[in-house]
C-alpha cells in the first residue's frame, strides 16, 4: 500500500478496520483506476447497489458495446442486467484478487445483489444467489441477501452451500441476533454436509445513517431541549451496541466449536456511512465506529471526505457499550418507540433497494432501445 502512514485512511486501516468502496462502474475498473484507489485510499472491498449501477450505466459510455450487442440479439432487460452487473463485478473481482489472497479471503471482496425484489420470497432468492455466483465465477464475490424475516431462511441454505454472503439491510439488535444465528446454523450445516468451512466469508451489513434520519424527525417533532439535545446519537449508539452483540457471539460456545472446525467470523460491516444531515461532521460514522475487526463501506465522498480530514479516536469497546445503551435508553424515555422506527427503516430499505432495481431495469430498457436502433440504422 503507497498510502502515507499517517495518513487519515491509513489511521483508520491501522486501527483494524477494512475500507471497502460503496461504488462501482466501467470507468472505475477502466485505466486502473479502482487499482489507484487500493494503493492510495487502502480500498480493500468493493459493495455494489442497484442505484449504483444505475448510475454507472447513465454516466458511461464503456457499456455501449455490450449493450448493442445484447440489443441485436434480442436479450431481454432481465437478462442485460444480470449480464452487465455480473461481468463488472468478476471483472472487480479479478482486480481485488491479490488482496483476496493476500488476506486469506478476509478483504479483497466485492459485493453483488441478489434482485431485492425477491426479499421475501426465500426460494427465489436462493435460486438467484444461486446463478450469481455460478456467473460471477469468482471466490472472492459476496452474494447480497437482504436481512428480512423470508432473508433469514435463504442466508442460512446459502451458507450452508458454501457461498459467501453479505447480509443486507440489517436496522435493529434484534435482527442483527437473528443474522447471526442463521450465519451459524448454516455453517454448522456445512460442516454437517463436508463442507470446508474455513473457506466461507460473510459480513453482516448494519445500516448507520438512515437511523439518525428517522429518530432525528421523531425527536424535531417532539420538539422539547431534551429531545433536540438527544439528535444525531442514535445511529452510533446503535451500531455499538451491534458489535457488542458481535463480540458476545464470538464468545459462546457455540461459536467456539464453529470455530475449531475453521469457521470465520462474520465481520460487522458499517453501510450507509455517509452523512445525510449537512449539519453534522461529515465522517461521524466513520470516526465514530472505527472498531478494530470492523469494515466501514464507503460512497466515494465520504472516502475522499475522510482522507482530507478523518479522525480515528482510540476507542475502548468496555467503555463505548454502556454509554451507548444510556443514548437509546434516552431516546426510549422520550417517546421514540425503537422497534417501530426499525420495522419501519426496513420495509422502507426494502422498497429503496426495489425503487433502485426498477430504476436499473429502467435504464437498461432505455439504452437497449438506443442500442438496437443504432444497429439497425447500422444495416441500412
């Protein structure tokens, strides 16, 4: 890594936390771009979106060979999109595989989505997972599942299967426990069924940002000195108490037994880091959750925003918990009612990551249009 040692990402790459990039396209993985950004910002993850990809496809001009291709003969939307995002991602993967290898599997990783509309439809999504990672073809992808009620069966068969998996959409403590046990009831089942365990990966998504969002208009809406006092807490609180969650399951016994078979921990991944509220310092997620063993994804600005400028405070776990609890025993005390704003942030999650696949099929529809139009003026 050419990064400076005291350099902010370097600080924060230091203090045990792995900087993954919340973005991808063509004209990132072009001219050795996304090569720069592992030797310069010490990128070692790649977490890929829908809307993200969207984008991508808006912006750039290296996918209209592809799509003319495809538009001549005759794919279908479904398919340009499974064809365009599955070839990017190898294409990541392929780049990040020195990294992969370097790490043993812990970094190097890139991550693709299942279709989210398939969130609560078990046996679609792991029929899906399923055909992403056959097409990706690569050890180093993570198959998105989103972490709904319907998510919880799927990720514990993928597993299970040997299929490295990114947890997705995960709000509150409660489902994050539930992510875990089934991480490890399908570990358990993989090691039932012969599988090397050793060579399964998984992060465990916990969404930062949207949290604040919405206690934070609760809390506007309450009105009161006490309630304006007790804004912007709530995210890191909450994410804290998460790894606590982590570390008391990397504690048990029946971790302990996972583990003497090979088993790797599923690392707590901080999503949606970049900061919605301008009034707040624009990396208060990733300086406030600089955990060692952790990995923070990061959109490119809130990235660039903490090279010029990030912190990395020396963070005492025993210290962080029960401060952490006393911010959401607060907000309790004050009328947010906790569960009610999770099931909401998740069913929302939900229809987002949904909105951003329509938007992907939308473009692609467009383009696809553009694309046999050109190809058959092409004939004339």
């Amino acid at each position: 890594m050419l990064i400076a040692h005291d350099h902010p990402l370097a600080a924060l790459t230091a203090a045990g936390v792995s900087i993954w990039l919340d973005d991808l396209s063509r004209e990132l993985l072009a001219g050795g771009r996304l090569e720069a950004l592992v030797a310069d910002r010490g990128v070692v993850g790649i977490t890929t979106s829908p809307t993200i990809f969207a984008s991508a496809l808006e912006r750039g001009e290296r996918y209209t060979p592809q799509l003319r291709e495809l538009a001549a003969a005759g794919t279908s939307v479904e398919d340009t999109v499974f064809a365009i995002t599955t070839d990017d991602v190898r294409a990541a993967c392929r780049v990040l595989r020195p990294l992969y290898d370097r790490t043993d599997g812990v970094d190097g990783r890139v991550s693709l989505d299942v279709d989210p509309r398939l969130a609560h439809d078990a046996e679609a999504t792991i029929a899906r997972a399923r055909e992403l990672w056959a097409a990706v073809g690569e050890p180093n992808l993570l198959v998105k599942i989103p972490a709904t009620a319907d998510g919880l069966g799927a990720i514990t068969a993928i597993i299970a299967e040997g299929i490295s998996v990114n947890v997705t959409l995960i709000f509150s403590l409660e489902r994050y426990r539930d992510v875990i046990d089934a991480y490890h009831t399908g570990l358990e089942t993989a090691a039932f069924n012969e599988y090397d365990v050793s060579a399964i990966h998984s992060v465990a998504s916990f969404c930062v940002s949207g949290v604040d969002s919405a206690i934070d208009a609760r809390l506007d809406a309450i009105g009161t000195g006490r309630a304006i006092a007790a804004k912007g807490k709530a995210a890191i609180a909450n994410a804290r108490l998460a790894h606590e969650i982590h570390a008391e399951s990397l504690a048990s016994p029946r971790w302990r037994r996972l583990a003497a078979a090979g088993a790797r921990p599923q690392r707590p991944l901080w999503a949606s880091t970049g900061v919605k509220n301008p009034d707040y310092p624009d990396t208060m997620y990733v300086s406030g959750l600089a955990i060692p063993g952790t990995v923070s994804a990061m959109p490119a600005a809130t990235l660039e925003a903490f090279a010029d400028h990030g912190t990395v405070p020396a963070l005492v776990l025993e210290e962080i918990y029960g401060p952490a609890q006393d911010v959401l025993g607060e907000i309790a005390e004050l009328g947010v009612d906790y569960r009610e704003v999770t099931d909401e942030l998740e069913r929302r999650g939900v229809q987002k990551f949904a909105a951003g696949w329509d938007e992907l099929a939308g473009t692609v529809r467009g383009l696809l249009g553009r694309g046999l139009a050109e190809h058959r003026s092409s004939k004339r």
